[in-house]
C-alpha cells in the first residue's frame, strides 16, 4: 500500500546535489540530484536493512535506482519483504518521487511498495561497476570569436544497431538500465542457430570459429576492429568521443529485413520501418539515461536535436548535438518484387510525413538491395555473395550486373562464369521514375539526401535533379561513392565524410578532398565511423605513434587509456576497438595531419550546419 511521505534528503558529499554530511537540508534537492550518492536510508519503521548499508544510489533512468549495498548486491522487493540480491531485476529498481520541500517517496518500480525514507549522506559505499573514460577536464569553449560552432562531427554511427536483424544478433548495447555488466555481456546466447555462423563469418570469415566470447570483465576477444557483430558505442565511449571535440553526431537507425529473415533467433519483427520507430524511442532512452547519470534531465551531455537552430543551440553550449539518420534495405517499404514496386507516390508522401514527425533528418534512398527508387551500389567478393543472396530473397532476382561502359564502376562481384562478367561492374538498375519523384520530394522538404550506396546510374540521375534544383542538401558521410560522384556532391555544395579507417588512410582522403572541394576557409571536414554497421573500424597503428597521456585538441582535457573493466584500449597496439578510442584516432590525425587538418576537423561541425540551416530556411 503506498504511504503518504515527508523525507528529508540531508545534504551529502557522493552525488551530484549532495553536500556535507550533517548540513541543513537542501530545499533545491531534486529526485534525480541523489544519482550516485552513497546514502543510508531511514523509512518510518526503522533503518532501510542497515546491516547492508550503506547505499550506493545507482540510476537506472531518471528518478529511478537501483540500491548498491557495500557489498555488491542489490535491494529486492519481489517477494513482499526487501531483502538483498545478487542480480538486478525489475523488483530492485525504486523509482524516488517528491520534493524537497513537500517530501519524497521511495516506491519499487514493479511491486508498488512505497515507503517515506529519509536519505542521510554516509562514506564506505561500494563503487558500482562502469567503464572508464579515461579523461579528465572540461571542454574549453565551442563557440568560435566569430560566432561558429568549434568541434568536429561524425556523420555516420549505428548507436542502435543493437536492435537490428531481428534483436539478438547484434552482442551487447550503448547503455542497460541495470548498467555495463548487462550491456556489455558473455555473447554466448547470440551466437547459436544462424546468428551464431553469420556473426562468425562476419567476424572470422568462417561460418565455424572457436572463440572467447566473454565481455565484461575481461573483454579477452572483443570489441576488436575487425569483429562486426559486437557493441562498440557504449555510451562511456561516446562520452570520451565528445570529450575530445565532437559536437555533432548523425546517429542512422539501421536494418535489413531479409536478413533477418535469416536469423532463427529473433526478439524483433523483420520490418524496417517498424524497426525505425523502436530504434528512435531508443535514443530518447539513452538520452534520459545519460541526462539519469549527469543528476537530472537536460544535464547529460547527449542531445538529440531535429531542426538546425536547436542543433546550433546544443553545439555552441558545448554538447553533442545528435542527428537522426536512416539507413534502411526497404526504406518506407519501397522494395521492389520482380521490378514490380511494393509502394506508389501516395505512400512516399506518406512516409516522409511520417520520418519528419519522428525527426529523421537525412536517409538513404538506396542502401544494400535494388529498390523501388533505384539500384545499389552492391558489396564487393565474398560478402557480395551473401548480399546478393539477400537481394534475391527480398527482390526475387540477383544484380543486373553488366560491364562499365566508363571509368567509374560499382562494386566488383565474385566472377561467376556464364552468370556475371568479368569486372569492372555496374549494376544496369537505374533511378526510376518514383526515385525521382523521392528526390524531388526530398529537396521540398529540406531532407538531406545520403548519396552513398546508389549505384553509378542511379547517383548519376539522382544528382542531376539535385544539380538541377541548385540544391546543397546532399551528402556522402561514409565514403560509399565514387570520386566521380564525390566531385559532383562538393560541386553542389554538399558535405562529404569519408569512411573513417586507419588515421593514415583518411589523411591521405582529406588531402584528395581539399584538391576536389577547392577549399576555402570556411571548409569543415569531419568522419563517418560506420561504428556497429558491419563495417570494419581502423587497425592498429603500430609503434608508439599516440603517447599516453596526451591532451585535447583545445587543450583542457588530458586522456589517457579507456578502459572496460580488464581491458584498456591503445590505438596503437588495439586500433579503433571501441568509440572511445576516437579520442585517440583525432590525437594521431593531429600528429599526422597537421593544423590545417586539425583546423579543417574542428570546423567540421560548423559546415553541416551551415548546409542544414541552407536547405530548412
């Protein structure tokens, strides 16, 4: 039965709104501002279990904690009475409601229990478990002299991909309410059935590997560069990531029902577009957890945003001001069947009412497989087959492959003698008549069309409206273009993000793009991670090129390794291995790459929204 309730939250030293032990109450005490806080708790009946106090207050969202005793477990209320427990449930999370001034509540989340408690600030807590940042100091400002935003952006992440192919294919997640040991768990149950053998030929090459699946704590095999189908953004990472200068993040909600289709464990339904909406409540998720650490709503440092003057507003404060983007095989269910497409004009519009509604910025026409706008820019060898096995089960024909009338080509295919040529190859599929009808829809309405993906003809066509309409609004954020195309996305006044990679790769990318996009100093350059999108992230560098610790390009943070529980991460010797060690890849840009790059990176931010503010005045 609930109580009615007058708590007095004494102020503490271990949370963020906790003062001195034995001060006067803090009438500006909030629900969320005991995040953290070692307390012990007093109820009307009597002290809260001392013997297993006192409490770490662990948020699991806003207002909501779990009750860390100094021994490592937690408080459980599913059997009527509370009692301490190994593992963390529904029945440990206890919501605090209340104020200050009027008095708080403390309720368990599932049974309702609810007692007035009084919260008096203690030592000796135990230190839940988290990663480490590995950083220490304040961002100087994000705001230039002359008024531009300062920081770089990464334009193309997969934060979410968690819930992509079904749900228990991807291992491990950004954040868990119940914290890292759930997020970034032993991912033993994702690899049975077919999950387990694509993960292990994405991973390994091999439908077949034998390895050490275990995560937190000792992280023995992963995350790695070069293992796709594991958590690499936990939200720790991202954290150093904007430490170390980025402002401006393009999040792409990711999916690909065919397959799904092919994995026979799934949480999730196979459809795209219901995949989208689960994925974007997610990030709203992650935000109010993030904001649940920081002490309270709108204090976290991750920001999602959906028109650019908001975008502009949360740069310039010095958060990360986050985009939402969508990469989809079956965008707005406009597939195509036997060439035969699965949606008309009507739907189009309908869809991107929709998109807007739910704040999707910038998406991808095309992306792996033919569509009903055009063709697919198709994977390359051995991962082509697979692909192109999936194009079939959700177009029912294979590529149109024909040989490249000109100098600029698709991805070449495994050569298949009497079925496919020898390369280079083009996919024949070009932007048909609704991609048109896409594109032009796209510029009325100030989206921010994802070039990459679309085959040679279909980029072709697709920029010829754009050109046609003089319209900036287009992008290349992953480097899945050729330099043809590129040429013609600078050339219309759009933005390009090369595929991240190795740091001596894309300085050598930035170099061929100042000779493309002619430079002027207003230029802004920036990356797409590809992060969790089955896209491999850069090796290691080798020798002692980033030396721990170093600083921030502005000079106010000091980094020295990220480390997840066992594990610490070296550029050097680990490579891009997690988000976190972005930090680290924008050190070694800046040794290789010189103050022009350094300058360029953190302008990056800058020029999206400058481009964004162009085509939604």
């Amino acid at each position: 039965m609930r109580i009615a309730a007058v708590v007095a939250l004494v102020v503490g030293a271990a949370g963020p709104g906790i003062g001195a032990a034995g001060g006067a109450p803090d009438i500006g005490l909030t629900r969320y501002s005991l995040a953290h806080g070692c307390v012990t708790i007093d109820t009307p009946a009597g002290p809260l279990l001392p013997d297993a106090g006192p409490y770490r207050m662990q948020p699991t969202a806003l207002g909501e904690y779990l009750l860390y005793s100094h021994d490592g477990e937690v408080l459980d209320a599913a059997t009527g009475s509370i009692h301490p427990v190994q593992t963390p449930s529904q029945t440990t999370v206890w919501r605090v409601d209340g104020s200050a001034a009027d008095g708080f509540t403390l309720t368990n989340a599932a049974t309702g229990t609810a007692t007035p408690a009084t919260f008096t600030p203690a030592t000796g807590c135990a230190d839940y478990p988290e990663a480490e940042v590995g950083a220490t100091g304040t961002p100087g400002s994000s705001i230039a002299p002359d008024g531009s935003v300062i920081g770089t952006i990464d334009a193309h992440v997969h934060v979410t991909a968690f819930e992509f192919l079904g749900g228990d294919f991807h291992c491990g997640r950004p954040w868990h309410p119940y914290g890292v040991t759930f997020a970034l768990p032993d991912c033993a149950p994702y690899r049975t059935g077919s999950n387990g053998l694509v993960a292990n030929f994405l991973d390994y090459g091999a439908p077949v590997h034998d390895s050490d699946t275990r995560g937190w704590p000792s992280f023995r095999d992963w995350p790695r560069p070069s293992k796709l189908s594991t958590e690499g953004t936990y939200w720790t990472g991202i954290q150093r990531a904007w430490l170390a200068g980025l402002r401006m993040m393009t999040i792409d909600v990711v999916d690909n029902e065919s397959l799904c289709a092919m994995m026979t464990d799934r949480r999730n339904p196979c459809d795209d577009m219901a995949s989208v909406r689960t994925q974007i409540t997610d990030l709203y998720a992650l935000q109010d957890y993030i904001d649940a650490q920081a002490g309270g709503p709108g204090l976290g440092f991750f920001r999602l945003v959906t028109d650019p003057a908001e975008a502009r507003r949360v740069a310039g404060s010095g958060k990360l001001a986050v985009v939402i983007g969508m990469e989809l095989s079956d965008p707005m269910g406009c597939g195509v069947v036997q060439d035969r497409p699965k949606c008309d004009a009507a739907d189009v519009d309908r869809w991107l009412t929709e998109l807007r509604r739910l704040g999707v910025t910038s998406f991808f026409p095309v992306h792996k497989f033919d569509d009903a706008f055009g063709g697919t820019k198709m994977d390359a060898n051995t991962t082509g087959l697979l692909v192109n096995i999936g194009n079939y089960l959700q177009t029912g024909t294979f590529w149109n492959i024909q040989t490249c009338p000109g100098s600029e080509h698709d991805n070449t295919q495994y050569p298949i003698p009497g079925f496919y040529p020898v390369g280079p190859d083009c996919n024949t599929r070009g932007l048909t008549d609704l991609g048109k009808y896409l594109i032009n829809k796209m510029i009325d309405l100030g989206f921010l069309i994802e070039i990459d993906h679309m085959d040679e003809a279909t980029a072709d066509q697709a920029l010829t409206i754009i050109e046609s309409r003089h319209y900036p609004g287009v992008l290349s954020s992953h480097g899945w273009d050729s330099t043809r195309t590129t040429q013609r996305v600078y050339a219309a006044g759009g933005f390009v993000t090369p595929y991240a990679g190795s740091p001596a790769a894309f300085v050598q990318k930035w170099r061929d793009a100042r000779v493309m996009s002619k430079p002027t100093t207003d230029v802004g350059f920036g990356y797409g991670s590809d992060m969790n999108g089955l896209g491999a992230q850069g090796a290691p560098i080798g020798g002692n090129l980033v030396s721990y610790p170093f600083t921030s390009i502005d000079g106010q943070v000091t980094f020295d390794k990220e480390r997840w529980g066992d594990r610490t991460f070296d550029i050097n010797t680990d490579g891009v291995a997690s988000y976190g060690t972005y930090a680290d890849w924008l050190e070694a840009l800046r040794i290789l790459g010189g103050p022009d790059l350094t300058t360029e990176m953190m302008h990056g931010a800058e020029s999206y929204l400058r481009l964004w503010q162009q085509v939604r005045s």
